[in-house]
C-alpha cells in the first residue's frame, strides 16, 4: 500500500455537486481529498483485506450466536438487560444483516497482517462515498489517462447493496435518521437509493416522525405501519430512548437488526481475541476491569465501549500518552487493546475500511487523519489497484 | 490472458443512482415532536353543555373542541360493512348507515357520535377527539346510551370513564387516545450532540 499524489479533478466539485455528494465540506473543513490516493497490489487486496474481512466477520457470527446465549457476556457489553431478549430474538429469528465496515490497521513498514481495530456494524456512514464518489473518480481518471489501463478499484458495494436489498429486503422500506445531520442524512439518502433500485418501495422519516401505535407497531406520521426499519441511529440509544420499552414487542423488523449491538461494541474485541488469541487479525485485548489487561504493557489503547469516530479514545506508547481525544461518550465501560499505530505517510495516518455486504467484504476506503486517531476530521481518500 | 481493457471483477460494473444524483440528498428540517407520553388525564363530554357545565373549561373552549371532534367524525369513524358487525362492537342503535356520514362512507355502516374527549391540559397537545359507545355486550339490547361508561377512539382505543359516561375524566393509556406516541426515539442522541458536529449524528 502506498500513497501516491495524482491531482485533483479540477471539476470534481460539480461532479460531487451533480452525483448528490453534498457533504464533501463539512463544517468549512475538507471531508474528501482527491489530491492523492493510496495505491494497492491486487494481492495485498485479496490476501491482507478482502480474505481476513470475510473471515473476521464470520468469526464475529460465531461471537453473536454464543453471546446472544449468554447472559456474562451481554453483560460484559453493557446492553441494557431489558434490551436481551430483544437481542436474542433477533438473531434467533435470522434478521439479516445490510452491511458494516470493519477498521483495520494496516499497512507501512514492516506491513503484516491487518489488525482488527472495531467492528462499525451498526450505524457505519461513508458508504455513500465509498461505494459510488470513489467509484466515479476512478472511472474518470481511467478515462482521462492519469491512471493506467487495467487500474482497478476494491469496491463492489454498490452491486452488492442492491443484490443484498434483492435478496432480504421485502416488498417496503422505511428509512430514519436525524434529518438535520447532513453526513447521516447523505448516507441514509444513497441506501434509500440502493432499495429503491432493488424493487423496494421506500420513505424517508425523521427520527422524531417515527411513531409507535397501539398495538405495538412502529408507524409513519399517516399511522403507516413501517413492516422494516433501517435507522442510521445506534442501537444503544434506541434502547436507552422512551421507545427502547417498545422493541421486545413490536412486529416491526431493523436494519441494522438488533443483534448487531453484539458487534458494534469494543466490547468485542476481547471476545474476540479470548476466542481466538492466535488470529493474525486479532490484535490482544481485555476489559478494563481485567487485570490481565497488565500483560499489554505501557503500550495501549483504552477505547469506551460505546463510541463513534475516535471519540474518547486514549492512545498510550512506552508509559506516554500518544493521543487522546475528549468527547462525550467516557462514561461506562473500557475495553484495553494492544497498540497497533496506524501507518503514516507524509505526515498522514491512514485507517483501512473493509465494507461487509451481506456477509461478504466487498470494498475497502480510507480515511486520512493528522494525528494517530482517526476521528471525524479525518479525510476520505481514493484507492486504486494498480495492474501488476 | 486478460486484456488491458477488459472490465475487473474488483469494482462494480455500474453505478446508477435513481434518488441521489441530480437535486442531491436535501436534508429538510422538521419540528420538533411530542414528547413520548404513556399515559393521558383526558375530560370526557357528552356534548358542548356537558363539558360547560363541568366548569373545567370555558364556554369557548368547550365549543371549539366539540366542533373539532365534529369535524373529526365523517372521515375518522371506524366503518364496518355491516350493521350487525357495527352493533357488534358499539351496541345495538348505536350505527347508522354511512351514506348519512361522509360520501366516502356509503356502503357502509359507522357508529354514532357518543361524546368527546380532550386533554385535561393544554400542555398535552391532544387534539380534541370523537368517541363511540363501547358495547360489545349489549350487541342484541337496544339501549339509550347511557350506563357502562364505555368508549372507544377511531382507531379502537378504549376510554374507560367512571361516572356512567355522561361527563367525566379519566386518566387512559396514551395510545387510548392517540393513535401513535411520536418522538420516542433519537432523545439518547441529542444527548450526546455537544460534542457533534453539524455532519454527524448516530453515524460512525
């Protein structure tokens, strides 16, 4: 893997702006970055991320059936115990899976294996400029010459999408999210997108337009039953909002369904690692409240079980602290993971997302930080498989 | 031997978007909603009088809430095809044929209006609404209305009053009354927005 400066499209701007890409600036600050990409072998992208992605997420299947069984471990993940069986009967029932994107560190000096950093498989946002901005830009510079012939991309996404809705969609979708937040909205359009073009009739509903009726369905302003929702809004705030009380009963089914806050939950990674302490892709791990986090050293990562975009983690190398951020999610849990720096070029630090579809990785993306954590200042750069 | 232009099997073949693409994913602002409530002190009325009388409320308010339960009836009663499945429900000479109702009612059978409930505060933002006798048992005995203090919503909520049902309050679960609790979800994260940016909401 290697970052490689090309330039940018000079009309890259009205391709975003024509495409529906209208969170490419957020805030005034830059999201997407075009003026250089990162470049990968086929083989480093079949062997190092597509291979590890599809297994990681099928040992995490493997986690979800034992934990959802098991009342230590559901604990250990601080889901709410009212919430248990809503967990339970979600995955008893084979509620399929849309999608999710697994961090993994990966690349750089001495590249080995890609290191599992979290699971993002509940609410991952993006998709949108994965699966299709990312996918334009390729096609353009191809047809431009500023890439060779034969240059190529890891990213099915948006096939698979579709082939997923195809597959477990069902006749009608509904799709929620807060309508004000603009990342979360784009990427709620482009799945709404994805549905409609499988056959699905869809509407798109502010968190707050989502009503419960009487009998236990969760409905539209027009008292529309919603038969499934997909909602770009993490499981551990449904079950802590007034209408966590509602899902154990509700005939209405989720996209994300409920078992993925198994998942979506750092407490999976010393699961994960406990299981399988040998996997090249599992990085050590244990609950803060372990003591054998002891054997990881003064060379660490505390990360709140429940946080989003680098929030709250706490980066620690050889006793110093390396980075922190400061957000709102440092209450609860900790889990402690080994160090595992992400890779750094020119200055830049780069994390590898690997999309799952159905249960299949299919596409990776990067994002781009100033510092060893990536947060949500963090740039979405291009890839490109280069002919070998 | 593939050649130099044959298309990879890495990347989708297309990219077609259908809702994205062109006026862009517009985000579109909305009120805020109700609170979730789980329960609602509703006043129970006959008619305008009633409530005057209960001198819970003024005059003004008490005809302008009926006229709202009136204006709810022709299109909010529930409909039945027949009498004996209407009179099963809200008892016998409670329903009366559709046609006399709403247009869109012909051929059909609705129960009459037996009274109207508000909500016991305005804080409650419950609109004034029609109720219907509630008399399953009384499907075969014609009866003058009065005695049981039965109700029921449009959308079939029971309001259980206890003074026969001529005027009262009561204090009725909240999809009694409302045909769905809005706002239940997305508190959790608003929560959490101090630290949010303008971009990112349960997203990650």
């Amino acid at each position: 893997m290697r970052r490689i400066a090309l330039g940018e499209r000079p009309d890259w701007r009205a391709s975003a702006q024509t495409n529906g890409f209208t969170f490419h600036t957020l805030d005034g600050a830059p999201y997407w970055d075009e003026s250089h990409a990162y470049a990968f072998t086929l083989e480093e992208v079949e062997r190092d991320i597509e291979g590890p992605g599809t297994e990681l997420h099928a040992l995490c299947l493997d986690f979800v059936a034992d934990a959802v069984e098991d009342a230590r471990i559901l604990a250990s993940l601080a889901i709410p115990e009212a919430a248990w069986d809503v967990v339970r009967d979600s995955w008893r029932r084979g509620d399929p899976t849309l999608y999710g994107r697994l961090d993994l560190a990966y690349g750089g000096d001495g590249t080995g294996p890609a290191k599992l950093l979290e699971y993002n498989a509940d609410t991952p946002t993006a998709l949108y400029e994965a699966a299709v901005f990312q996918w334009l830009w390729l096609e353009d510079l191809l047809r431009l010459g500023r890439l060779p012939a034969g240059s190529d991309q890891f990213n099915a996404v948006h096939e698979r999408l579709i082939a997923r809705f195809r597959a477990v969609g069902g006749a009608s979708l509904a799709l929620t999210a807060y309508a004000d937040a603009p990342e979360d909205r784009g990427t709620v359009a482009y799945i709404e997108d994805c549905a409609r073009q499988a056959g699905l009739a869809t509407r798109f509903l502010d968190l707050g337009d989502i009503g419960l009726a009487a009998d236990g369905r969760f409905v539209d302003r027009a008292l529309t039953p919603i038969t499934t929702l997909f909602k770009l809004y993490p499981w551990e705030w449904a079950f802590a909002d007034a209408f966590g009380a509602a899902l154990s009963a509700t005939p209405t089914r989720f996209l994300e369904p409920p078992w993925k806050a198994v998942l979506s939950n750092k407490g999976l990674l010393p699961h994960l690692f406990a299981r399988e302490p040998g996997h090249p892709n599992l990085l050590p791990a244990y609950f803060e409240d372990d003591p054998q986090k002891a054997r990881l050293g003064t060379s660490f990562v505390k990360k709140p079980l429940f946080s989003r975009e680098g929030a709250n983690v706490l980066m620690v190398c050889d006793g110093a602290v390396l980075a922190q951020d400061h957000g709102p999610y440092g209450a609860g849990g900790h889990v402690r993971q080994a160090l595992a720096e992400l890779p750094c070029f020119d200055g830049r630090h780069a994390l590898v997302g690997a999309w799952i579809v159905g249960d299949d990785c299919v596409g990776l993306c990067l994002r781009e930080s100033d510092g060893p954590i990536t947060t949500n200042a963090a740039l979405f750069v291009p890839h490109v498989i280069l002919p070998g | 031997m593939s050649s130099p232009i044959e298309r990879s099997s890495k990347r989708s073949t297309t990219v077609a978007l259908v809702l994205v693409a062109g006026a862009g994913a517009t985000a579109f602002a909305l009120g805020r909603c109700d609170p979730s409530q789980r329960e609602e002190d509703v006043l129970v009325y006959r008619d305008p009088d009633a409530c005057i009388r209960g001198g819970l409320r003024t005059e003004n308010d008490c005809r302008s809430a009926y006229a709202t339960a009136l204006a709810a009836y022709p299109e909010g009663a529930p409909r039945y095809p027949s009498r004996v499945d209407c009179e099963g429900h809200h008892g016998a000479g409670h329903c009366v044929d559709g046609t006399a109702v709403a247009a869109s009612a012909a051929g059909s059978f609705v129960p009459i209006l037996a009274g109207y409930a508000v909500g016991r505060l305005a804080e409650q933002a419950l609109a004034p609404q029609p109720l219907y006798d509630h008399r399953p048992d009384q499907a075969g005995i014609a009866s003058s209305g009065a005695g049981g203090g039965g109700y029921c919503t449009s959308w079939g909520g029971r309001v259980v009053t206890g003074s026969g049902g001529a005027s009262s309050s009561a204090r009725v679960s909240s999809p009694a009354v409302r045909p769905a609790a809005f706002g239940g979800f997305g508190a959790t994260g608003r929560s959490f927005a101090a630290h949010g940016t303008a971009g990112h909401g349960g997203g990650g």
